[in-house]
C-alpha cells in the first residue's frame, strides 16, 4: 500500500467551496487509479514457471 499524498493548497484554507470541489476531485483521481490498478493486475495471466 502507497502512502505517498499531495498537500492541499493553503488558499482552500479560505474557500470552503473550492476546497469541496478540490477534495472530490482528488478522491475520484484516487479511485480511478485503484480501479485501473486492480484491473491491470486482473488482466495479467501468470507466468509460466522457469525451469
């Protein structure tokens, strides 16, 4: 698990509005990628055993 993460900006600190419209966009970013993640890993068959 990577727990690697952006700061928000510090001017959301004053816009509440912008800071909702900040923090749901992130969070779709953040699943897309785990989606994509699980279906790269899904797709992938396994590699033969080197003999």
């Amino acid at each position: 698990m990577s727990l690697s993460y952006w700061r928000m900006p510090e001017r959301l600190i004053d816009e509440p509005d912008e800071f909702v419209r900040w923090s749901r966009a992130a969070i779709m970013v953040a699943r897309n990628a785990d989606a994509a993640k699980a279906d790269k890993t899904k797709r992938r068959p396994k590699a033969a055993p080197k003999l």
